[in-house]
C-alpha cells in the first residue's frame, strides 16, 4: 500500500463533552508543492484546550472549523518537498497545519526551528503559544510584584507551569493548583511552586486559603469552575485577573443553575478594584521576541522546566483531546504523528 | 432658643432599602475652634450613592459608618471661627464634614473653593467627586478612541452626564441611558448626547441594540441590573468596562436568584477580551490638577454642562438620600443645608 496522508476532520459539533464520533479519519493522496510551495510531513500535533472552541459554531475570536474540514492545530513538521526559495528538504518549521499527517504550505505562517537550541516539540510548549500566553498575561496584564502572591490552576500543564516559574523569576509566591498526588507532586518538586493544592481535595478551598495567608493579587485564569469559587473569596484589592482559558466550562451547556454569581462578582470588582481581562496571546504579537528571547535563557539556566505528554499515532488524537479536556493529561500534550 | 448643631446619625443598618428610621436627628451644642481648628458652617451637603455601602457594614474599600455616628458626606462649607493659620471666617471649603449643620476641622482634608469661578456647589459635583469620577474613569480606564461607541446609565446624573459629555469631547459616540422621558430630554437636548434611551421602555434591550450599530466599545457601569444584561452582548471585542457604581443593586440582599450569569459572563470575557476593572477616584488622585484644569476650562466654553436637585434643609436628606438610590433626583443632588 502507498502511504497516504491520514487526515482528522470534524464531523459534527459536539453539544457538550465532544466524543469520538464527532470527528472522522479520512486517507487522501499526498499532494504534491505547486510553485512557491512546500510539503510538509507533520511530526508532531500540538493539542490545546482552544480547539473545543475551534469546534462550536459560537462566535469567538477565532473562526469555527467548519464540518467536513480537517481539524485545526499547531504542528512541528519537516519540509519532504519544496518549491519555496527559502525552504529545503530536511528543514523543521513550526506550522498550522492540523490534525493531518502531511499539508501544503505556501510559507505563511511558517517558523524554522534550529533542533540544536531545544528539543523542537518545546516549539508547541513552552517556547510556543501556551509558554506565550503564560508570559504574556502574566507579565503584561498580571504584573506581579516581588512579594505578591500569583496563583494559578492545571500547574501542572503547560500555561500553568510556564506562569508560576515566571511568577517566582519575578519574585513573587506562586501557588499552584493540580488535580492528584502525582500531577502536585511535579508541580512541587519539580516547577518549584512555594505552594500546592490539589483541587480534588474535599478541604480544598480551605487549602486554598491556608496557603495564600496574604491573599492572592494575580489569580491567572485558565479553568474556571470550582477553582474559581474557591479564589474569588481570596481576592486582594488591586488583584488583577488574566483570562486565558475555562476549560472547566468548555462542555458546559447553558443556562446554567442559580444561584446568580453575578452581582456578587460585580460588588467585589467594585469594592476592591479588582481587574479582569480577558486575552489572547497573538494580541501582543510585539513581544513575542523578548518571549523567544527570555524564555530561552531561562531554560539555558534551568529556571524554567517543562513536561510533556507525548501520545503516539494520529489515532489517539481525539480521545487524548477528550481526555485533556477533562485533566488527563499529564503535562504539554502532544502528539507524535510519525 | 439659641442655634444649635443638627447633626444625622446612622442607627441602624439598613437590610435591603433603607428607611428613615435608620437615620436619627439630635441636636447638640455647637462646639468653639481649639487652637489649629476651625469651625465650619456646612452650607451645602453632596449625596451620593456610595453612601448606601458606608450603611453596610460588609468590608469595601473604605470603613463603614458607625453606628451612633454622624453620617459621613463631602459638603461646602463657610469658615465661622478660625484657629487656624490658613484659614479666616468667610472662607468657603470643600470638606468632608457629613451630614450636620457644623464641624471642627483641623484642616485636614480641606481645600479652599474660589466662589467667583464657578457655583460653589459644582465642588460637589462636575468640578467634583462625581466629575472626577467620570474624568478618570472614561479617560484613563475606558480609553475611548474618536468613533468608537461609549455607553453610560444614570445620564442625567452628575456622573453619567459628565462621562457622556467628555466622550464627545474625545471624538467618541454617547448613548445615555436614564429613567423617563423628562431626564431623556436633558441628557438628549442639553448634554447633547448622539443617542438617549429610557430604561423604562419595554422595548428598552432593542432599543439599545439599534442606538448601537457598531457595538459598544466602552460600558461606563455605574448602576448594574438590567442595563447591564442589554449592555452585555453588544460589547465589541477589546471593550472596557469601568465599573464605579452599581446602584441598582446596592439594596438587594442575596442569595440571587439563578440561572447564574457568571459562566456566560466569563465566556464572553474570554472570546472577545473584555477589560472589567473597578475602580475609586482616588486611586486616581495625581491626575486630580489635570482634571481641575481641563474641566473648568471646558465648563467655561460650554462644552460640558450640568444639573443640579437642590434639595431644602437637613431633615429632608434621609428621604432624598433614599430616593436617589431608586432614581427619584434629577441631576446632582445636593442638599442646602443653611
């Protein structure tokens, strides 16, 4: 049989927990480049918790997939063709080509890698979008004083680990959140967080408040839900709260039951000045070079570590999407596609 | 029977809306300067909404009124007795005297008004606390860009009114919102608001939509409730929310009744980057003499206008106090205390 390329396209939307069947496998011919073109062999896909939005029909900031299409996703690829000047066979690029096992470029949007600085999938980690959006928030919107408390949930994953080890570079506490022994075990001993709560824990808001003795001025938001419940009380006049994710309500379906959290978010924002921002990372694109640049250094120095979850085969694409959705993965999740 | 000090004390907290009989008029000998004091005549006593959280006795970024104590309040007053170095009898101060007839005062807190510039009793509102709280507020949190859409409740009041007038000094579109036709027509036709709306009319939420073609960029929140849920899914992408009043909640007592908006609330904070940030003018206060500078030249050309509800005697402030938080005054209340 000649190889063909396998492709994962979204079939229907999911209501809810997205399910397998929501998306289907398709083998197509692989292409060839055109004039100006390259053909990539993807290597690895990155998966993010932003694709359960990428797969409902609701207004974001970014366009749906649409049915049919194949879903979308960062990748690590090599060039196997070019008719692109500035590319040759051989080279590894960080590209947008989704959940397929080759794709056609026309160079927009491509990155090369120098596999020698560090392992390439760290492209979709922490020296990529999700060690991004932590640096970006956390800095730009965050900004953490020496001594100020930064907390931070799914610490154990790539965000939330990238924006507690920059949190503590700054010189404030960071306390993390995690879900089980094993994930805060890493998020402790390994990221260095001062603090660690698992979010499993029946005393947890109570955990949560032991270890923020001075209450908490960044609370930097990525899941939502329970957690959120638990830091809202916490919250210190002047806290500033990014908000890059709530993957604890990505399967939610509303309306959602009383009582109405609302007006009870609204007089805290007023009586404490609290800040909510929501973001998204491309929007400060202008400092993505200091990010590549700092970043960098600090993992040269070890004081930035990282952990991936390395699936292999683009047949577990979707139910490892599933599972991450959920909390199952175990660090930066990725897979390896060939 | 010789003069004496009328003084308003709060003696009772008040559960939901506030009565008159949580107020309790006494009347006490007027005190003589000591040496370094001055006794003030109050002449003009502000009221504000705020005043409704210094009842509570809940934690908020400022200490509650005791009770027993005479309730605190900003007023214009004239210099009866001088003790003290920079001040003669005849001077009129802005202070922060609350709600009685006369006060010492060590000088603390005090600022000398210049009765030939403007109406005394602009010091308590457009050249004021409520001035400054829209200055602030609009210029340096909702940052209003020339076309861009700025929409502010309570219109007609002193806030409101000053946050729609200096939009259109930036270059931005106005939409008022108030209650009744009389306050539409003052907002419409002396404010010169682009777009004025009734929050009473049943078709209010469409009527917002269409005085709102291209969304709502800045959403100055000062009253909270219903305006807000029509306010909410026209919000453009990158729009900030100042919040400096929730009026139309700060006599309700939770639990509130489901569905629970929060988790939509937050969707939307996320997908189009929403900036919600509370605020106090006085967080503000090096950007005090700008505001002085720029808001009296532009009361001087015209281009920002205001009303004042100049309500008779001391007795009737806890009932006009308690209609302001229902909307019952037109314009900044004030209450002419001799």
């Amino acid at each position: 049989m000649t190889e063909q390329n396998l492709q994962v396209l979204l079939t229907a939307r999911p209501v809810g927990r997205p399910s397998p069947d929501d998306f289907t496998f398709v083998r197509t011919a692989i292409p060839s480049a055109g004039e100006g073109q390259v053909l990539l062999g993807i290597r690895y896909l990155s998966l993010d918790p932003y694709m359960r939005g990428r797969m409902s029909a609701a207004k974001s900031y970014a366009a749906s997939v649409e049915i049919g299409q194949v879903m979308e996703g960062g990748t690590v690829a090599e060039v196997i063709e070019s008719r692109h000047p500035e590319y040759k066979p051989g080279d590894i690029v960080l590209s947008y080509s989704g959940w397929q096992s080759y794709a056609l470029s026309d160079g927009t949007g491509l990155r090369k890698l120098a596999p020698g600085q560090a392992p390439v999938t760290t492209a979709l980690g922490v020296l990529g979008m999700p060690g991004f959006t932590a640096y970006a928030g956390l800095l730009l919107l965050g900004q953490p004083k020496p001594g100020e408390t930064v907390v931070v949930a799914a610490a154990s994953g790539p965000v939330g680990a990238t924006v507690g080890q920059i949190a503590r570079i700054k010189g404030a506490r960071a306390v993390g959140i995690a879900g089980g022994p094993e994930k805060c075990a890493l998020v402790r001993d390994e990221f260095g967080f001062d603090a660690t709560l698992d979010h499993r824990s029946p005393s947890f808001a109570e955990d949560l408040r032991a270890a923020c003795p001075d209450g908490i001025d960044v609370y930097f938001e990525n899941v939502g839900g329970k957690v959120w419940d638990a830091v809202f009380p916490l919250l210190n006049t002047f806290a500033r709260i990014p908000v890059c994710g709530l993957v604890a309500q990505y399967n939610s379906t509303g309306p959602f039951e009383g009582p109405d959290r609302l007006p009870v978010l609204m007089r805290d924002v007023l009586t404490k000045s609290l800040t909510i921002r929501g973001f998204i990372q491309r929007e400060f694109s202008e400092h993505r070079p200091a990010f590549y640049r700092e970043m960098a250094q600090w993992l040269a120095e070890g004081r930035v570590k990282y952990k991936e979850d390395i699936v292999q085969g683009l047949e577990s694409a979707p139910e490892a999407f599933i599972g991450m959705l959920e909390g199952r993965n175990f660090g930066k999740l990725i897979v390896q596609v060939a």
